[in-house]
C-alpha cells in the first residue's frame, strides 16, 4: 500500500493511518449499500402491494382458511383415507415414471451437452459457446410451456409431460454438471490423452469416475424436482397425480378428503426419494 | 499450571490418547514429539476442547477445563490459544481482520459480523504484526501470502486472544526449512518476551531439542518420555518412534541450523553407548 519498504514504527504508523482509512470507506460503503437495500425493499413491497388485487392486508389474515378448512373436512372424512391411499397409488406411480424417464434421459442429454462446454474437456473447442447458449434455452423454456404446445400437438397423456420435462432437466442438469466438470482434475484425461485415447474414451474412463458422484448427487435431486414438475404438469393435462389432484382440490366439489390422500402420498414419495438418494449417493462416494 | 488427569481419548475401538497425566507449570515451553497418529494432536485439541476427552479432567489453575459449557467453555478457549498446521485462517479475509479474530470472543456477535472492530484493537493488531515482522502485508489477503507469512498471521491471531497458554499443533510441518526456522525462532521469542506457557506438537527432534524447555514423547496414546531435551538419548528416540538401528536423527532433520550440531550430538551419544 505505502511506498515505505521496511519496518519501524514510523512506518507502522503508515500502514495504521492508511488500514484504517481503508476500513473507514469499505464501511461507508457498505452502509450505503444497506441503505439502499432496505430502501429498495421497502418501495418493492409498496408497489407490489398497491398492484395486489385483492390487497395484500386484508387478505392476510384469511391466509389460513383454506388449509384449515381442507385439514378439517380431511379429519372428518378420516375413515376414508386408507382407501383414498390405496385408490391413488396408480396416479401417483405414473407421476413418478413420468419423472424418472424426464430425468435419465434429461440426465444423459445433460452429461454430454455439459462435458461439450467445458473448457478443457470440449470436442470442439469453438463450439462450447453454442452449447452454452442451447443449455440456457432449453433451461428458460418452463416445463409448462413446452407441454402445452405439445398436449396441443400430441394430445394429452404422459409422453408430452416426460418430454417437456426431460428438455428442461437437460439444460438445468447441464448447467451443474459443467459447474462439477469445472472442478475435475484435468491430469488424469491428459494422462489418457497421452496413451492415445479418443475423445469419448477420454471422457468415460477419465472424467466420469471423477463427476459421477457429484452427478449422481445432483440427478436424484433433480428427480426430486420432476416429481413435483410432473405433479403439476398433471393441472394442464398430462396425467398422473395431479389430474387427481386438480379434481379433487377444486373449491366446493367437497373432496378435500381425496386431495389430502394426494398430498399425504407426494409427501412419502419425496421423504421415499430423499432417502433413497442419500443412501445411494454415500455408497457411490464411499466406494471411491 | 495445567494439569491433565488420566486424560484418554476413544474414537470407536481406537484409543487416540491413554490415560495421560501431566502437569505444566506457568511458562513452560513443551514439546510433544512422537510420530503420526500417536495422538498428539488428539491431545492438545482436547486441551483447547475443540474435542472432548473420553474420560479424565483438565485443570488449569484450579478449574477444571475439561467440564466446562458454553460461554464459560469459549473464554477458555480465548485464554487458550491455537495454532495449526495448516494455518486455519481465512484466506479471503485480509491480514488484520484475521488478526482481529482473536478478539471475537470479547466482542459481541452482531459487531463483528458487520466488522465493526475498535480503533484500538486494530492498531494493536498491526503492532503484534509489526512485533512479528509482516506489518507490511497487513492489507492483504492471506491467501496472497507465502506458508511462513501465514503462519506468522495465525501466531499474531493467537497473540491477539492475550491468551495464557498457546497450543502449537505442528506449526512448522507444512513450511519450508527457512521458514521453519523463523517461526519456531517467532513462538521462542514469544515464550521468551511474554512468559506465556507453550505446548507444541513436533514431528523432528531436532527442533523440540533446540527450542523446548522439556520434552514429552508419545507413542500409541501413551507417554513413553517425559524430561529435559538433553535426556532424550537416541536410544530413548529408537523407542518413541518405534524404530530400529537404522533410525538416525540426521536424515529426518528439516532445520538449516541444527542439522550440524544434531549430527555431533548424535556421534556423542553413541559415543557414550
């Protein structure tokens, strides 16, 4: 910082005067930077407030009717649900059919685009741009879009939902793989690279045994995801639990009873999932 | 004085440290030696309570270490300071508010989570380092700075705490020979200037010779030597590092200095077997 170059406490005194002028701006700054934080909070909220249409005050105090009135008429109606259980099962396994096809193939698509725009590890180079800019569009297009256009163009069903799903898995997936590729070890593919290798043998035997927990860890997470994605894609039409779900939620068609069933078995799915991926993901990592 | 009773440590079937009792008067400068895994890391973290001891108890003037919680447990730890290996400062952090960790525990938590440090300590933050001979690295960050300069950083945040004791965990077994050297020269002058109480892990004999007051071997959790450097022949070494007749000092030494003077020692003592 000074130009003094050795010890002393003439110098010290230098390096106090100009550390504590330092601090004394970063926290001007920062303060600053507080204010205007809470300023722009607090006008936000103003706004979106004001554009609210019912109003956000009188509201709030009926946020909880609805959940309490469903939880109600769910107790009442308790003796039905073991059937209600049982009767959407069916409903519930094809939702997470729907999720687990979107996610492997959303998973594979994902492993290539991400190893061909990484740096260091791309086939081509130049073209890891163009990759990029795919996986980001096929990550901005939401799920819900692409399977309304293609109900309209494929009818409804399961198959518009998986492949909706499965184009946006593959950009998001793809984002986080290459963020795991970014921190792999480049030796071992230069290592193979020096044996005469090819680019895919390179990639299998070098980089996957490294990014394959990491992957593993991210793609069940993501299954996690597309389950409830494949659950709400149900509401447009694409089968599966959330068709259920749309029947029986509907206000005043007084089947609050089913709809807690439904979220009753969303609820095990996810907790099912959640475990499941944790202990496969520590068997994977514990192996290597 | 610290004093540890029957001190042992279990980690699962393992038994890191055994039953080991020793007493440290007030402004001693120890050294553990023994080799990896003989749990002499083990030891001093449970001195400073960043582990628990399985059984025994830890006393220092009179309380007893080994019992306390909360608040009371962190006032200990600011008395006791510490020092790693691997230095454990915070490298995006720069110099002087790395030094200025030292005074987190007499601070409140909201100040310092906004970096609101007083003038006075910051001054004296750049003093000790100044004392240590890098105030002129004082505004950058530590991940710019070489091994030596961190641990140097590490040893002003351990000044900074005022502590009692100091805990040196292998402080020089990440560094180079010259660096070595300026860091166990720094905690010597510290131990000297200060008459603070220093208890340091080593790996290489030479240098806990050459800068201890005392000597504590371990091998396998349990105190196999305790005494002055000039008891520790090499045949009491053989035993603490569980060598044979090949083990000579002189090839594992790492320090510039000693390496001649450990050489000559060694040919005395064989002299005299």
């Amino acid at each position: 910082m000074t130009d003094v170059s050795l010890g002393g406490t003439r110098e010290t005194d230098t390096i106090k005067a100009g550390y504590l002028a330092d601090m004394r701006r970063k926290r001007m700054y920062s303060g600053i930077l507080l204010v205007v934080f809470f300023v722009l909070l607090a006008a936000g909220f103003g706004l979106a407030d004001s554009r609210n249409a019912g109003g956000f005050w009188d509201g709030l105090s009926r946020i909880f009717d609805f959940p309490a009135e469903l939880i109600a008429e769910a107790i009442a109606k308790g003796a039905a649900l073991p059937a209600n259980l049982v009767r959407y099962v069916p409903a519930m396994i094809e939702t997470i059919n729907i999720a687990a096809v979107s996610t492997l193939l959303g998973a594979i698509a994902a492993s290539v685009l991400s190893l061909l725009s990484t740096r260091g590890f791309a086939r081509w180079p130049r073209l890891i741009g163009l990759f990029r800019r795919l996986m980001d569009v096929m990550r901005a297009l939401p799920e819900i879009v692409i399977a309304l256009v293609l109900i309209f163009v494929l009818g409804g069903g399961p198959v518009p939902a998986m492949i909706s799903i499965a184009i946006h898995t593959a950009g998001a997936l793809g984002k986080q793989f290459s963020e795991v590729n970014e921190n792999a070890d480049l030796k071992p593919v230069e290592g193979l690279a020096s044996v005469g290798a090819t680019w895919m043998q390179r990639m299998w035997l070098g980089v996957l045994p490294q990014v394959a927990p990491n992957y593993l860890s991210y793609a069940l997470m993501r299954f996690e995801i597309n389950v409830r994605a494949s659950a709400i894609l149900g509401f447009v039409g694409a089968g599966g639990i959330g068709e259920e779900l749309r029947v029986a939620i509907s206000w005043g068609t007084g089947r609050y009873d089913a709809a807690a069933a439904i979220f009753i078995l969303l609820f095990l799915t996810i907790v099912a999932i959640d475990q499941l991926s944790s202990h496969f993901r520590h068997r994977l990592v514990g192996t290597h | 004085m610290l004093r540890l009773v029957d001190v042992t440590r279990r980690f699962g079937k393992n038994t890191a440290v055994d039953s080991v009792a020793i007493e440290v008067p007030q402004g001693q400068m120890v050294g553990v030696i023994g080799r990896s895994g003989a749990g002499k890391s083990t030891l001093l973290r449970m001195i400073n309570r960043l582990i628990d001891p399985s059984e025994g108890s830890i006393f220092f003037d009179g309380s007893e270490v080994s019992a306390l919680r909360g608040a009371a447990l962190r006032s200990w730890q600011r008395d006791c300071a510490m020092i790693f290996q691997q230095f454990n400062l915070v490298p995006r952090l720069d110099v002087v508010s790395n030094v200025l960790h030292g005074t987190l525990n007499r601070r409140s938590t909201v100040a310092t989570m906004f970096s609101m440090f007083p003038r006075e300590d910051i001054e004296q933050a750049i003093d000790i380092l100044d004392r240590l001979g890098i105030a002129d690295h004082a505004p950058k960050r530590v991940e710019t700075l070489s091994g030596g300069q961190q641990q140097r950083v590490a040893i002003a945040r351990a000044l900074m705490q005022d502590p009692r004791v100091i805990l040196a965990d292998e402080p020089i077994a990440s560094l180079d020979p010259m660096n070595a050297q300026v860091v166990m020269d720094t905690l010597r002058r510290i131990h000297d200037e200060d008459g603070r109480m220093i208890v340091c892990n080593l790996h290489t004999l030479d240098t806990a010779r050459r800068y201890c007051d005392r000597v504590v071997g371990m091998r396998d959790g349990v105190v196999v030597f305790d005494g002055a450097p000039e008891d520790l022949t090499t045949a009491v070494a053989r035993d603490i590092y569980g060598a044979d007749e090949s083990f000579s000092e002189s090839s594992t030494s790492t320090s510039i200095e000693t390496l001649e003077p450990a050489y000559s020692f060694m040919r005395e003592a064989e002299a005299a077997i």
